[in-house]
C-alpha cells in the first residue's frame, strides 16, 4: 500500500459523505458501504493521540450507524477533536502575526459531518457541558466559513454558480442548520447561560448570508429573462437555481424555529420564486415546503394568491408518495388554513397515504385531518374508509374524537318535508359502529 493510499481513502471518504449530508441523505445505505467503514475503521491509527480530524470525522460517522452505539468511544472522539482544535488555536496565538490567519482546523467537510453527527446524537451521549465543549470547537469555524461564504459572495465578477457553487453553499447551510440546532437544544434547557447570544450570532451571521445570495440569484433571473429567446439556454434556467432554493429554504425553516425574524429573507425567497417557472422545479418537497409557508397575511395579496394557485397547480403534477407523513399533513392544514380547496393537490395527497396504510400519522393527526377534509368539502371514499379503519383499529379515541370521525364521513341532506337524512360518504361496518357511538 502507498503511503499516502489510507490518508486520501479517508480523506475522500469524509467529502463523500459531506456531500450526501448536504444533499438530504442522512445515512449510508448497503453492505458494501458497511464494509468498507469496517475496513476504515480497522486501517486507522491505532493509537488515540494520532487520530486526526478526518479521522474522528470518519469514526463518528460509523457510529452513529451503529445500532448499539459506545457511548465513551464517542465522548472520546469528540474530546480528541476538541484538543486537536485547542492545540491548533495555541499554535495560533504563538504565530508570527506578520503572517494571515490561517484556515481553521476543521474544513467545512469535517464540519459536515461532525456536526450532523452530534446533531443526531441523543442526550444519552452528551449531556449539556459536553455539547457546549463541542459547540466552542464548531461555532467558531463555522462562522469562519460562512465569512468566507460572504466574501466569495462579494466577488466583483462572475455568476454566482462561479462565485459560491451550489455543493458549497449547501454544506455551509447543512452546518448552520446541525450547529444551531444543537444550540437551539443548549438554549431550551434549564442550565442554559449565554447560549441564546451565540445562536443569535449566527443566525443574524448565516440570514445576511442567505439574504445575499437570493439577491443574486433574483438579480441573475432578472438579467436572464431580460433576453432575447434565441440567448436563452436550455436546459431551463430554474434548473441551475434550484439547488439554492432548496438550501435557502431549510434555513428559513430553521430560522423561523429558532425565533430568529425572517421578514427580510422570506421578501427576498418570494421575489425569487416570482422570477422563475415554477413548472420547471423537479422537487416536490421543495414545491410543498414552500407552499406551507405561506399563510393568511400573505395570501391578502394578489401576488400571493397567484403563487399559491401556481404552487398548487405544480404539486398536483407531481407523485407525493416520497414525502413524509408531517409535510402530507402540513400541506392539508396549509390548504384548510387558507380555506382553498383544490383537487388535485387534495387526490395526490389522498393517493400518498393510501401507499402507506400502515404508516399513517398519530390518531391527533389523523382526526384533524378529518375535520380538514370535511372543510374543504374534500370527500375521497377509500381515503375516508383507510382513515376510519385507522382510528378504529387504535382503539384510544375519546368520544369527542370518534364524534369528530363521524362528522366527516357523515352529512345531513334535506329530504321530502324537509326532514334531514344522514348519507355516509361511503359504507363500512366501522363508520356504522362509531356513528352508534356518536348516536347520530
């Protein structure tokens, strides 16, 4: 084996699943995956003092695939992470200050994964003073890529595809959206101290960011459509915008959780959306996300109103079957909040849940779903009967939620003389057992 054979294995092996983080993969999936992090894991320095960054990038990885995770390995890890960090910032400080500042220890690929790593680990392996350990080694670093990020943005020539590409701006949102919600978790809990200030930080640090760069995609749009069709390229224009889209938009998500004010940034996510063809966006979670952040004050608008019915009209084109059951209901209560009923959207939602029949949402969900179907006047027999069985089949519901069952599967029409006559929007053995129930 070359000497340098194991040091680029790893090293590529870190960026590898840098990008898969970025792009939304939360693990790596296959027995030939597994195999190789075994062979990693076996081929790494044997000795904990020789253990570099990639190294604990690559070690923390692995275990959080593993089903049983050592709870002291992974305290270690991070306490070796943290020294090489301390050690690199002594360095620092001993340095001739004739010389610029060097990068920090951890790239933004070690930042990556490290950070989604402590992310998705839960409180068994760290209590709160280990996280804050772990934070004063990554928050520094991170807000030290998202200045670079800024500067790459202030770059006087070139796209912005040239100046800040999409993998790269989609790794600085992936360890902005890890390092503050592990922040977020420092804040809410009760030894909390000054954690609200640092996340505040970089919030405001990541939102100027994020408000620069659809700025520049809009300005580029603007540009783009201003000419002629015989300068137009294809494949559509939208296609080399969506990546930031899609990034952008899990920071306003998480931005909006931490309590940080968004006004500004959803200003500028609108006027990008208005620029492009919304046909042309291939991602249907990214079409519903940002048709669930729409509410009633932006909807008093005629601008609002046109992007949602355009949103909508996309969404019913697409198979929502990927989506996950939160984002299926958000979608339903975003409908119902804004009292706009349209069919389509409605059918396809209808056809994801009936894909999933024993994968439905909790009973609450379920209910209230119900009730939101029958407001929109939404009435899908096998949806409805799949939903019932469901509730049924639960056997936890109250009275006041098998009458809220009923009264969506049920209505009341005025027959000869006035006299109201119930009709099921379909028949069951079930629904005929809770309406006996409800004694309707």
């Amino acid at each position: 084996m070359p000497p340098n054979s194991l040091a680029e294995c790893t090293a590529a092996s870190y960026k590898l699943i840098a990008n898969l983080l970025a792009r939304g993969r939360k693990s790596l999936a296959g027995p030939n995956t597994t195999t190789f992090l075994q062979d990693l894991e076996r081929s790494l320095p044997n000795h904990y003092w020789d253990l570099k960054t990639d190294h604990v990038s690559v070690l923390l990885f692995a275990a959080t695939r593993s089903s049983s995770r050592a709870v002291p390995t992974i305290r270690s890890l991070c306490s070796r992470l943290s020294t090489i960090c301390d050690n690199s910032e002594r360095n620092e400080l001993d340095r001739d200050f004739s010389i610029p500042l060097a990068s920090p220890t951890l790239d933004l690929e070690n930042l990556v994964v490290v950070a989604s790593c402590i992310n998705r680990f839960a409180r068994r392996e760290f209590d709160d003073a280990q996280l804050r350990t772990m934070v004063k080694t990554l928050q520094p670093a991170l807000m030290h890529w998202i200045d670079d990020g800024n500067k790459c943005v202030s770059a006087t020539t070139g796209p912005l595809l040239e100046r800040l590409p999409p993998e790269h701006y989609a790794k600085l949102c992936t360890g902005f959206i890890c390092v503050g919600r592990i922040l977020h978790r420092l804040t809410s809990s009760e030894s909390n101290t000054d954690d609200g200030g640092v996340l505040q930080k970089l919030c405001e640090s990541h939102a100027h960011l994020l408000e620069r760069v659809l700025k520049f995609c809009a300005d580029e749009l603007t540009a783009y459509k201003a000419q002629s069709p015989a300068q137009m390229r294809d494949p559509p224009i939208e296609e080399t915008y969506e990546p930031y889209i899609g990034c952008s938009l899990a920071v306003i998500e998480e931005l909006i959780a931490f309590g940080y004010p968004v006004g500004d940034v959803k200003v500028a996510y609108w006027k990008v959306l208005g620029e492009l063809d919304i046909r042309c966006i291939r991602n249907a979670e990214t079409l519903v996300r940002t048709f669930c952040m729409l509410g009633p004050a932006k909807m008093t608008c005629e601008a609002g109103s046109i992007t949602a019915k355009k949103l909508l009209d996309v969404i019913a084109t697409h198979d929502l079957g990927d989506l996950s059951n939160e984002q299926l209901y958000r979608t339903v209560v975003t409908c119902s909040d804004l009292e706009w009923q349209h069919r389509g959207v409605l059918d396809a939602i209808g056809d994801a849940f009936l894909q999933r029949s024993h994968q439905l949402p909790d009973l609450t969900k379920v209910v209230d779903m119900l009730q939101r179907f029958r407001t929109l006047s939404y009435h899908n027999a096998a949806l409805l009967e799949m939903l019932v069985r469901h509730v049924h089949n639960k056997g936890t519901a109250t009275p006041s939620q098998i009458h809220c069952v009923v009264e969506s599967c049920v209505s009341f029409r005025k027959h000869r003389y006035n006299v109201p006559q119930r009709a099921l929007h379909f028949n069951h053995p079930t629904l005929e057992s809770f309406v006996q129930q409800a004694n309707l």
